[in-house]
C-alpha cells in the first residue's frame, strides 16, 4: 500500500515496508517516508497507511530530522 501526503516538507509518500534487523536475519515490518528528493525515513513498527494524516505524517518527519 502506497499513498501521497502533501505537507510541508513537499509530497511525501509512505508505504508499508519490511526491514533487516541489525543482525542481518531478522526483518521486521515499518513504514517508508520517501520526500521528492529520494529522502527516506524508516518507521519501525505496523501503521495501516490509509489511516495516517498529514499531521501525523509532519510530527514523524520533525521528530526524525
């Protein structure tokens, strides 16, 4: 699932995503915040992307940079 966010940091898409572990073996479920720069945060932990907001998505952003 993939969906597009107009905020202030520009069009931000996020989508659910699977990501390694440190250790190399072990994945675990996220979501990826892509910017229009190719910019990525990853967000451990499940979200269903069809109930994120804007705003929501703005405080992930602010607290990750």
């Amino acid at each position: 699932m993939t969906k597009d966010f107009i905020t202030d940091y520009g069009t931000i898409t996020v989508r659910n995503a699977m990501f390694e572990e440190d250790n190399g073996t072990d994945l675990f479920e996220g979501i990826e915040l892509k910017d229009e720069n190719g910019d990525i945060i990853e967000i451990a932990g499940y979200q269903d992307v069809d109930e994120l907001s804007v705003d929501y998505i703005e405080k992930l952003i602010e607290i990750t940079r």
